[in-house]
C-alpha cells in the first residue's frame, strides 16, 4: 500500500499562495507572490533530495504542473536528485483542460481524483508525492487521503491569500514526527494525521 505525502511551503498564518514567484498566481488580486526566495539554503537542498528520492510517483495540479514541465525536463543531469525523479517516473495531473502533454511519463486524470487516488495507493509500494498543487490538495485533505504533511513554515505573515487549512475545514488532529529547522529560520514539519482533536478545559489546582 503506497502512502501519500504531500510537501508544501505556508508562511505562519497558513497562506500557501504562489510561494516561488511574484507572478506565479497573482488570482483573487494576489500581490505578495515570491515569499519564500529570500530564505533559501543549500541545507534545503539536502532535504529536498531525501524526500523525493522515496517517490514511487508524483501526483500534480494543473498549475504546478506546468511550472514544473517549464523547467526539469531541460535539467538532463542523472545525477540531479529531483530532475532525475521527476523525468523518470509518472507523473499525474489533474486536470480538465490538459489534452496532450509534452512531458514524458505524464497522464492526464480528468475523472474522480478521489477514486483514482484510492486505487492508485492500493497498488504502488512507496510514496505518491504532492508539491504544492494547492487546490488539489484541498480535496485530498477533505477525503482524509494524506498520510503524511511535510509543512515548510517560513518566518513570514501575509495577512491574505490562499491557506492551506481555511475557515470551514473539518477538524484534525496530527502526529508529530519530526521537525528540522535550518540556519535561515525556516521549520520543516512532518505530520500525520490522528483523527479528530480532543478538548477539555484547564483547571487549576485546588488551594
């Protein structure tokens, strides 16, 4: 049974909107693209490549997509951790729109992305990779179909754009696996989910 991780970058108040550029996705009258740029690393790097050398397969929404087949199809080197990951093995995209895809090892899910996930899972051994793809992440977290989150908290507060957990979502309670900060403030996350939260009210001892 593969597992679903998904890898996303969020500033402090949950904002994941266009991350890596100031044009990357300006909808809704979104002006504060490029947030994380000044905060990269080379320990990320190291990072990065553990993560995706655990991918079995890479499961993609139309926009990140394209900003990913912009660029690692060009990056030939073998020994490139992700470009070597990402030309090689499958990649699926979800979308209505898509109809003939450049990028070698692409398919196009058109359907229920909820029932293909399931079967897909079912039938791969290691990691089904999300990056990014913010709204289709939106549906995997509503059908409880994430095992796990790897959240890149940037020092940074927006006050608008898209978040990754907005007002009106289920509650959910996580597991927490590790965290990894790096030198330039960032903290990396690993989560998994673990149900519902549970409640209770403080009480101070009794004098």
């Amino acid at each position: 049974m593969g597992q679903l991780t998904v890898t996303t970058f969020l500033t402090l108040d949950g904002v994941y909107q266009a991350p890596g550029g100031q044009e990357e996705d300006t909808s809704g009258g979104f002006d504060l693209g490029g947030w994380v740029t000044p905060f990269y690393e080379e320990d990320m790097g190291r990072l990065v490549a553990e993560w995706f050398s655990r991918a079995d397969a890479f499961l993609l929404g139309r926009r990140t997509y394209d900003i990913f087949a912009a660029h690692w199809p060009k990056v030939t080197d073998p020994a490139d951790p992700v470009a070597s990951r990402l030309n090689a093995l499958p990649k699926y995209v979800v979308s209505r729109t898509l109809t003939d895809p450049a990028w070698s090892g692409t398919s196009i899910v058109d359907g229920d992305v909820v029932e293909f996930v399931r079967d897909l899972k079912s039938r791969l051994g290691g990691e089904l990779q999300v990056h990014g793809s913010g709204a289709l992440l939106q549906t995997l977290i509503a059908h409880d179909l994430v095992d796990e989150y790897r959240l890149w908290l940037y020092p940074v507060v927006l006050g608008k754009g898209r978040r990754l957990f907005p007002d009106g979502v289920a509650p959910k309670a996580f597991e927490h696996v590790e965290t990894r900060p790096t030198s330039g403030g960032v903290n990396v996350l690993v989560l998994r989910p673990a149900g519902k939260p549970r409640f209770d009210t403080f009480r101070l001892p009794e004098e």
